[in-house]
C-alpha cells in the first residue's frame, strides 16, 4: 500500500487527530483529498473541513468503507461502541491504527469480530508542535508493511519507537505523561529564576529553551545524558554545587517514583 494514495479515514476529530492532520498534511505525506473525518459534533467537523480541507462525516460506517487506514482517535470509554458499529463494514483489507490509552490491541480486535489489521499507537501531547514522542506495537494480522505506514504517519508529528505490546504501559508512565513532568520543572527552574530577579517571562523562556536545548543534545550528539552532565559541571563551579543539592534531595529517586508510578497507574486502568 502506497501512503501517498491511500485513503485515510479517521473517526474522532479531537485535539490529537487535530495534529496528527497538521503533521501529515504539513508533511506532504498525504493530501487533504485522502482523508475523511468523522466525530459525534458537527461544529467540530465544520471547524476541521475549514482549517485542513479535509472531507467529513457523521457516518462512521461511510468513513470506515472508503478508507484503507482507518486512525481510531475516540476516547477509551468509547471504544467498545465504536467496535461494534463498525464492525459489519470491517474487513481483512483495513489497517486500523488506535491512539486510545488503555485500550489492548486484543480487545480490538474481538471487538471487529477478528477482522482487520491492529495497530496500536501512544502519541503525546507534544505531537500538537510536531514533537510527539511515539511508541508503536504491532497487534493482531498487522503487517511489516502496515507498520512502515503507520510509522510514516506518526513521524510527521515527531519520533517514534516501536515496543513489544507489553511495555506499552511503560511507555504510557514514561513518554506519555512526561511532559507534565518537564512542565512542572520548567515552572520550577522559572520560579527560581524570577526569584533571583528575573522577570517572569524571561526567567520561563531561558527555563525552556534549557530544557528543549538539553533535550536536542541528548538526541543528536550521540552522548549520554551522563557524558553530556559532565561536560556542563565544571570543578568547584555553580553546575556542581546545584546537582549537590539535588543529589542530596533525592530528585533521581523521585523521578524514577513518578514514572514508575504513573506505569502502574496505567497498568490498573488497563484492567
């Protein structure tokens, strides 16, 4: 299957189909006259027909019939209705990418009775600037072929990584609530700043660029986090006696408790 002419349905046209549209379209990776979205409210539709060109639909059976992909974009709760209106007008011939936290490739696939081909997908929040970090795992019939297209989605809205599904609430602990881990630092390290004199939005822009620019030496210098650490924390200077104090207050220990958190939590809502 060709990605520049398949058909894309998708159903849920919320905040993270929103970008997920932006980063393929933006991309070139598909045309606005490929893809089809439906969701339940039709200001909804209105509003993403107007900003992407995009066709729409109330009709999920009419999206799902003209589509080869179909992005599965709807809230968890929801899934299992979804499934079951679907499901007369599913086939082997459809790929079937589902962004729903919590929700096992196994369940749907009992929920289309066998039919298609899963694959289930973890984005975040940071995929609304193009930055997503993604995990992907191949669920039941899904193909070699058919990863290589949805990885080819979801790089249009930042990186990805492909997992065995049973990591998949590792990923959910770590990549998926993360960032509100940074935004929380970045608050942090802001607050600092302004108390030490800087004025608030200058003290929030030095916190986040620190940040994204820590962030882009760790992904394209080739160093670990360790190496990169050292080079920054000079003998006797202001990095060292900083990392000290974090040291001492356990801010390792509490991070790998927050995510390690966040996985079980995942691991329970997955029950």
């Amino acid at each position: 299957m060709d990605v520049k002419t398949l058909k894309l349905g998708v159903i849920g046209g919320g905040a993270m189909a929103e970008n997920i549209l932006r980063g393929v379209l933006a991309s070139g990776l598909i045309s606005a006259s490929q893809i089809t979205v439906s969701d339940i409210q039709s200001r909804r539709l209105k509003y993403l027909k107007e900003a992407f060109k995009v066709s729409t639909s109330l009709d999920n059976h009419e999206i799902v019939s003209g589509a080869d992909v179909i992005l599965l974009a709807v809230k968890p709760q929801n899934m299992k209705v979804l499934l079951s209106e679907i499901n007369p007008v599913t086939d082997e011939k459809k790929l079937l990418l589902s962004i729903a936290a919590g929700v096992k490739s196994g369940a749907i696939s009992q929920g289309l009775s066998g039919k298609g081909r899963i694959i289930r997908i973890m984005p975040n929040i940071a995929a609304k600037v193009l930055e997503s970090a993604s995990a992907l795992c191949l669920g039941p019939s899904a193909t070699g072929d058919d990863l290589t297209i949805a990885k080819k989605i979801f790089e249009a809205v930042g990186k990805t990584v492909v997992i065995d599904e049973e990591l998949m609430d590792a990923v959910t602990g770590l990549s998926g609530s993360g960032p509100a881990y940074f935004f929380l630092i970045i608050e942090a390290m802001a607050d600092a700043g302004v108390k030490a004199g800087l004025t608030r939005s200058t003290a929030q822009k030095l916190a986040a660029q620190t940040c994204f620019g820590a962030a882009k030496l760790v992904l394209d210098a080739g160093e670990t986090p360790a190496k990169l650490k050292d080079l920054v924390t000079s003998p006797g200077g202001t990095t060292i006696a900083g990392i000290h104090v974090l040291e001492k207050g356990s801010a390792r220990g509490i991070i790998m408790d927050a995510v390690e958190a966040a996985v079980n939590r995942s691991k329970e809502l997955g029950k």
